[in-house]
C-alpha cells in the first residue's frame, strides 16, 4: 500500500499514524487547505552552523551559547512545524512559553566552523506543558552528540501571568510528534 492508498483509507479521520513500510509509524495528519494527508515526522531537523559568534577564545562553543541554540530550534519549530511564528504566539494569541525546567547534558565541545544538527523531539504533552528532548549533533559521520537538553516549556497567558490551555490547532500538530 503507497503513501496515496493511506491517505485516501484515512479521509474520515483527523488523524492517523501509517503503518505502511514505507513510513512504519509516521504519523498522518491533515493539513489545510485541502485537508489532505501529509506524512508528519516525529523529529523537528534543523541544520546549523557553529560561527564566531558562538565560540570563546579558544575556539568552542562558549556553554550559555547552547541555551541560545535551544531556543532558537523552539522558535524555528513553532514556525516551521507548528505553523505559528513567535509574533503571532506572542503578539496576537498573547502567549508565551517560558521554559520552566531545563536540564543539559554536555557531551563534546563543539568548534567553530563544525556544521551540527538540532534534533527536536516531543517526549510528554500535558494540558498546558511540553516535555522536549533536543539533541545537537554532528551533521557527518560518526554524527557524535555534543549536548543532550531535557526541557519543559509551559504555555502561559501573557495578560495574567497563568498557565494556559495549549491551542487546539497548536496541540493538534504537537500530538502527531508525540514519541511512542
């Protein structure tokens, strides 16, 4: 069974994971306008660069520069996979979404020059949390890990200062890269 035999045995349905072996256990979601499926993966890739920018002198990732990277793989995820830019999240829906605990494995410097990939994935979804794990890496063999970083982020109005529901439309894609 192709991608396009799923698709058209899931019509009536919001959301399914396909089980072809061609994509065993991706999961399937509609995405708008047309409401098609579309083949979601469960890890948010972004390659990267390490430049001057991020090094000390002595040529490596200086630590509070990592905290950086992981924010910035959250933002490119919210606009790239969750379809929401950070203006809209935070300007027009009046949310924010402070990290509320954060642990970060350091494995290897990285160096200036060294090309990386960020590897987000979602690890726990609550009513208004998150569980993340984002994972830097080389981007050639033997792709080593540089840092490992567990954090929860909680999605708060911005107009009382409280915990607030994760957006319908915002869940929706959140749930399809929820890990097994």
């Amino acid at each position: 069974m192709g991608v396009g035999a799923v698709q058209r045995s899931f019509r009536h349905s919001r959301r399914r994971t396909c089980y072809d072996a061609h994509c065993q256990g991706v999961r399937l979601l509609r995405a708008p306008p047309f409401q098609e499926w579309v083949i979601v993966s469960r890890v948010h890739v972004v390659p990267f660069e390490i430049m001057f920018k991020h090094c000390d002198p002595a040529g490596i990732v200086f630590y509070p520069r990592y905290v950086e990277m992981l924010n910035d793989t959250i933002e490119h995820w919210f606009k790239h996979y969750l379809n929401v830019n950070f203006n809209e999240l935070h300007m027009t829906r009046k949310l924010g979404i402070p990290v509320v605990n954060l642990n970060v494995d350091f494995k290897a410097p990285s160096t200036l020059g060294e090309e990386i990939t960020k590897e987000l994935t979602v690890e726990k979804l609550g009513r208004t949390s998150v569980g993340l794990h984002i994972a830097l890496k080389e981007a050639n063999p033997p792709y080593n890990l540089k840092i490992a970083a567990r954090m929860t982020i909680v999605f708060m109005s911005l107009e009382t200062m409280q915990p607030a529901e994760i957006p319908a439309d915002i869940r929706e894609r959140i749930e399809a890269m929820l890990q097994p």
